[in-house]
C-alpha cells in the first residue's frame, strides 16, 4: 500500500451496508463507478460496474475460484485477468 491509498475501514462483509462505512460515498466523490465479491454484489446494486480480477482473488481450491468466478459473471458482473483490466483502464484512460 501506498501513502497515498485511500483505507477505508468497514464493520460488515459488505462496506455498502448502510453505517458498515463510508465506502459508497468516497467512491462517488472521486467519480469512481467499478469495484469487487461481497462488496461487488451489494455495489452491482447500487449501479457500480462490477469487475472481479479472476487473477487476484481466491477461494479455498481451484475448483471453487473458477465456480465463483463463473456464478459471478453470469450475474453480477464482468470477470477479467489483471493485465486485461489493466489494458481497459488505460484505453479508457487514453481516450480522456
């Protein structure tokens, strides 16, 4: 982590459930609209674009990540490597 990362703390699994954190509303301050498992459900909800890193996350065998990664495709949002969610963002950011 770097100084200038933001930390925020939350009380529940979810940092969206209301009083769990300030999560929600640090995010629409800095115009952010993606996040991610949990957190990424609650946040499809709330209208976030939801991306989960299949590379940076993991379950407790392999069998179960890919079963997860594939539930949450099907319905919550997009699943991507880390250097293809690298190579989006910063197309993305390119064409600013």
């Amino acid at each position: 982590m770097r100084p200038v990362d933001l930390t925020i703390e939350k009380t529940r699994y979810s940092a969206f459930i209301q009083g769990s954190s300030v999560l929600e509303q640090e995010l629409r301050a800095r115009g952010i609209n993606t996040c991610c498992e949990c957190t990424a459900r609650d946040a499809m909800l709330l209208d976030f674009r939801t991306t989960m890193v299949s590379d940076a996350n993991a379950d407790h065998t392999e069998d179960e990540h890919n079963a997860t990664l594939v539930a949450f495709c099907r319905k919550f949002g997009d699943v991507a490597s880390t250097d293809d969610l690298i190579a989006r963002l910063t197309a993305v950011h390119a064409r600013a």
